[in-house]
C-alpha cells in the first residue's frame, strides 16, 4: 500500500496561503490591489467568493470592507481607509508588517533608515511610509557612495531579498557608520521549501513535484529530490501521472513550487491515490 | 630652502600620545600594568618623571596616586581603587573606553554580546567587565556553531582587530539572530598613518620614514611612500641620515612607525635641518 506525504513546507508560502483563507472569510470584499502574484487564484477568490480586484485606493466607491494584501499598504493608505469608516480586513503578511514595525520604532529612535529593497515594489513603499527620519532605498551599497550618512542607521532588507547581498550592504556601512543596527527581516519560504524536500526525498521511493516547467523555483526543486531520491518526477498537473511511477514503492513524495495553489497539488494527489487503488 | 613636513598622523596613536602627556603631569604616580606597549618610553617616564610601573593592583601600598593605562582596567578593578581613596588618573584609551561604555549600555537593554577578541588581552578583560548579560568572547565565529544566541545581540570589537574578520562575524551573526547590534569599535590608527603618508608622498621632493627596519606597519608606510615618491628612505635614526638626499628638493616629508616614540623623531628633523643649514 503507497503512503503518500507532503513535504512539511511547499508551495505558497505562509504569508500568501494565510492571505487566502482571510480572503475566503471575506465574501464580497474588494482587496487594494492585487491580494497576491497569482491571477488563477485572484481569479477563483472572485468566482467563488466574489472577492473583487481594485487597482488602488481611488477605486473604493461604494465598498464596506477592503482587504490589505500581502504586500501590505502605506500608512497613510490605511488612514484614508479609516477616516471613510471602511471595515479594514489586514491580510499584510506577517513577515512585511514586522519591517513596518521596525522602521517605524528605528525612526523614532532616531536611526537613519537603510533599507535593501526595490523602489518601486508595493512592499517597499508601504514599509517605507512609516519612516519619519531619513530613508535610503537601494539596490546595492555602491548608491550610498556619494551620500551623507547619520552615525547611527538602522538596516532592513525587503523579504524576498537575498541574504547574500544584504550582508554586502551591512559589510559596506560597517566601515562607514559608527552603529549599524541590522535586521535581517529576509523571509525563508523559499529555503524552506528546498530543505524540506531535501529531508523528504531522502526517505522517499517517489517523489513529484509539482509546479511550472519553467518555474525556476520548482526546478530548483527538482534538482534536489532527484539528486536524493532518483525516481523523481516534476509535472504541471495531475493529468501526466504514470502509473507505473509507483509500482513497488511504499513512500511517495510530494512537493510543489511556490507558485502552485494548493487545489492543484490536492488534484495530483487525488490523482495518485486513484491509480493506486486500481492496483 | 629645505622645507620639512610631518604627515598628518604618525607614529605612536592618538591614545598612546594622551597616556604619555597625563604620565608626564603625573610626578611620582604609578601606573597599574605597563602604560604603553613601549619599554624605551616606560624607562623614559620613570628616569624623568619617577612614574613607576607596577605588576598590577596588589602591588599597590603607599601610593596616593595611580594611572590607569591605556588598556583600561575592570571595573571591579577601579571600584578597588577609588574605595581604597587612591586618586585615580585616567589614560584609558577613549577608544577603549568607548567599547566599554557600549557594552554596559547593551547589557542594561538586554543584549546579549558578542566580543570579538582575544580573551586574555588586558582591554578585553577590562570592556568585558562591563558587561551583566551573557558575553562570548570570540576570535572566530565558528566558536559560535554550538551556542544558543539570543534572538538580539549586540556585537563590538576589541580596538586593535582588522575589520575584515568583524564583517566576517557579523554575516555569520545575520544568518542566526533577528536583530545584531553592530558597533564598529575598530580603531584606525595604522590605517591613518598609511593614508597620511600617502597624501604627504604624493606631494614630496624627498621622504623620511623612522623606525624599526623590523616593524611590519613601519616598512608598509615605506612602500607606500616609495610607490609615490621615488626618494623614500627608511631610517632607525637620525645617525643614517645622508646629506646628500636633500640636494636640490624642496620639501621633505616625515612619517614614523607606531611604536617610533616623538623624541626619535624630533631628533631626526633635528639632523636633517642641521645638515640643510650647512649647505
């Protein structure tokens, strides 16, 4: 008899699938913005729950409740919501409200604010919002070059940054600023997903991952079950299962890149459990 | 006419200069430990001023007065002092005292601190005293991997470290702990004098360097100034001095190694303007 397990993290991050279940909660809302990088699931949130897509702010006309997404929303967005009287549903993910919180605590203390991150970003503005001392938003150290700084900064990175980068920054102001106090607000989903396939595929007979072919995160996870676990597949969907995949084996795998909603990955499981009982 | 030009910084550091003026005004003192990494001065301090060197604390009887080093004491050690009514002069380093006063600051906010030194230096020692919370006195951040960190440390650095393991300890720390305090305690001294020495170079006809043809710090400001004026030369003394160096130059720059005390090199400029004088 196969068992089937999942992998202990996979697919959409905490913060994305938190933001959903919120989401399902909140029949008839309209989100300010796009709830999350995925539009067959924005599209299923407003088929099935009527959750409506704004493009921004103005958009609100005769709305009672919003939903903030993931990436979260200016301070002063959040204002304008409650000064309407409009129910606020917070789905900002928990690792974006948390860099909100320190750039807003660091600038009272009067800390200039380094923060690694891309401008333009959604995330980024709204972190960025609730400094009240100076903020530098860059890319690379090498664009404080010509800048002033304060003696004392406070460094906090965008959560999908890499790790790698950010301590270049942190190395960069070390030699320039008296006190640098780092936060490493850089969030893990993706590691997360790599070490738990790693750990899964090293007991399993077979394992599937499950996401887009040209996903580089769902390669990459790949690479690493078939590196442990030789008999690993990566498909889109249920539908290129083979059964003869599973013959003989007892643990079958299973993982899925961070672009795949979980009604997918419940497809190919149903799907594996079907030729399996036909045996 | 022969111009002749010290280098902005040389020599001894800005620290050990303070340490030697303050035992100098300090007639029949004695201070607890070597003053200065420096026998030649120490003997000069007690031949001139009867500043005599004890071994440390217990040695203490008659005296009225006593000098703190630059190292620094612990402060149990000073609390000793000042309870037994002996008038305390002060040669701390404030560079040492500095790290100090950090570390007491963070302690009291309940960081947990990181110390990036040799455990068994007299300035470790001494900062280390300052601390109530858990310190881990480090050389390399591998002394780390089986330790449980708190989740916010604060991180400072013995005085005379290089900035390139720090960075080091502070990456590993950026990978383990939410928040890492960093406090760049380095002091730049040597790294002054380089720089000094290559503005001056840059600018001479001719270049003396003094000290120990043995001395590391003292042959690297040679090659710094070789590189930029050809008519470098390395002396111990004022007695190597040729005349013929001066021939047809207009200025004439001076540097010195750090452990090169000022009356060497006052006796050099002494040498080469009395040569200059006879021409």
């Amino acid at each position: 008899m196969l068992k089937i397990e999942l992998a202990k993290s996979y697919g959409f991050c905490f913060g994305v699938k938190r933001a959903i279940k919120i989401a399902e909660n909140s029949k008839n809302a309209s989100t300010i913005g796009e709830l999350i990088h995925n539009s067959l699931e924005i599209d299923r949130l407003k088929k099935n729950f009527n959750v409506k897509t704004l493009k921004d702010i103005n958009e609100l006309k005769d709305e009672k409740k919003a939903i903030i997404r993931t990436h979260g929303i200016t301070k002063d967005g959040l204002a304008n919501l409650k000064s309407r009287g409009i129910k606020i549903i917070d789905a900002t993910c928990p690792f974006v409200t948390k860099p909100q919180q320190i750039v807003e605590k660091m600038s009272n203390e009067g800390y200039e604010i380094i923060f690694f991150g891309d401008i333009n970003h959604p995330e980024v503005k709204g972190v960025m919002s609730y400094a009240s001392t100076k903020v530098h938003v860059i890319l690379d150290e090498s664009e404080l070059d010509n800048i002033r700084l304060a003696s004392k900064v406070a460094v906090v990175s965008q959560t999908t940054k890499k790790i790698e980068k950010f301590m270049q920054i942190v190395n960069y102001l070390m030699q320039r600023v008296k006190e640098v106090r780092v936060f490493n607000t850089i969030c893990n989903a993706t590691l997360e997903n790599q070490e738990a396939v790693r750990e899964l595929s090293s007991r399993a007979d077979v394992m599937i991952i499950i996401g887009g072919k040209n996903s580089s995160n769902t390669k990459q996870l790949y690479l690493i079950s078939k590196k442990l676990c030789e008999d690993s597949y990566l498909v889109e969907s249920g539908d290129e299962i083979e059964q003869i995949w599973f013959k003989d084996k007892k643990l079958c795998g299973i993982s899925a890149g961070a672009s795949t909603p979980d009604w997918i990955i419940e497809k190919v499981v149903d799907k594996i459990n079907n030729l399996n009982s036909n045996i």
